[in-house]
C-alpha cells in the first residue's frame, strides 16, 4: 500500500467493473483499494475484517441494495466513509441515497479523475457529487423555486439595493405588502436576511 494514501474498499456486483475500479485506483498516488467485495453479504463480512477509509458501494445487487445497506454500515462503521458508484442517475434514486446516509454519489459514466476527486472529497468530510448528479440536484431546486411575478420583480430591486420605502413606490404598494412578499422570498430561498436573501438568488442562477 502506497504511505498515507487513502484505503478504500469496492463493492459491486460486477467482477470485471471492480477489477477495473481496482486498477485504476491502484494507478493513482493517493488511492489504495485494500478489499473488494461482489454482494451485500460479502461487503458486511469485509467491513468486519477491515474497514476503508472509502467505500465505494453499487447500489444494484444480487443480495439486496446499496441504499438499503449504507445505514447499517453507517450504524455499525461511522467512520467508513460511503460513495455511491451506479449508473443510476434519478433524481428520486439519489435522494434515497443521501437520506441513506451516503457521503457523495458518482455515476459509472463519469470520468476516472472525477471518481477520484470524490474519493478525495468524502475522505476529507466533504459530501461530494459528480458534474451530472450535480446538475440534476441544482436543477430540482430551481424547479421548487417557482416565484410570482411580484417576487421575482422584489427580488431584481432588492439586488439593486433599494430600502424598503423605495421598494413600496417603485412597485406601487404599500410597505406592510412589501414585508410580506420578501417574507415569502426569505422563506422560499432560506434565507433570514438580506445578505443571505442575496446570496441564496445568486448560488440558484436567480440574479
């Protein structure tokens, strides 16, 4: 094993893919695959003998899924830190995966220094997901954002800079309107104030 390299495990159904995984891995100067492992049964009985800094965890396989076993490992091994590695990209399929426990998610169809980034990320405790899962994830919370057109035009002045009293005669409306409306932006944006308000809009594309 390379010295302080990161120690990570592979599971995956697929012999070939882990062999792959493997080779690549064992490539890099701050990667060592220690253990590999085809089915659930097999990762839990690995996790018993050694525990990786990584586990890179499939989610299909022929004993069970990823997703339903990455909390029992995060129960019984919370120091293992776990990546799912699939080539399922759903929206719904990466949320049960971080509601699971799951430090980060790349696809198969990623590039080999993206898999290794991850590997990267999530040993430092930095969750982590890969160019298209991140996508699909800004995507969904654009599409949760659906503001009115008041909201999106408070929204636009407030970035100008204009005070509260400004606001009310720039959009023909009384200043207790004006406080409920950019409540409702607060709320919808997460945001307690208007620096965050801000920084919120900017970090979503929204200004």
């Amino acid at each position: 094993m390379k010295a302080n390299s990161i120690t990570v495990a592979i599971v995956d159904d697929h012999k070939i893919i882990a062999d792959g995984l493997e080779r690549l891995m064992n490539e890099s100067d701050t990667v060592s695959v220690i253990a590999k492992a085809h089915s659930a049964a097999d990762c839990m009985e690995l996790l018993e003998h050694c525990q990786p800094q990584v586990l890179l965890l499939d989610i299909s396989m022929p004993d069970g899924n990823g997703i339903e076993l990455c909390p029992q490992i995060k129960r019984k091994y919370p120091s293992v830190k776990v990546l799912m590695l699939t080539s399922y990209g759903e929206l719904a399929t990466v949320n049960r995966a971080l509601d699971a426990g799951a430090d980060g998610y790349v696809l198969k169809n990623s590039e080999p220094e993206e898999l290794l980034a991850g590997i990267l990320a999530v040993a430092s405790g930095d969750r982590f997901f890969c160019e298209e899962v991140n996508a699909t994830l800004k995507k969904s919370e654009n599409s949760l954002l659906e503001l009115t057109r008041r909201e999106w035009e408070l929204l636009r002045l407030i970035n100008d800079g204009l005070t509260l009293p400004e606001l009310a005669e720039k959009m023909c409306l009384g200043v207790n309107t004006i406080r409920g409306y950019r409540q409702k932006l607060n709320i919808k944006l997460g945001a307690h104030n208007t620096v965050q308000l801000l920084q919120h809009a900017k970090d979503l594309g929204l200004i």
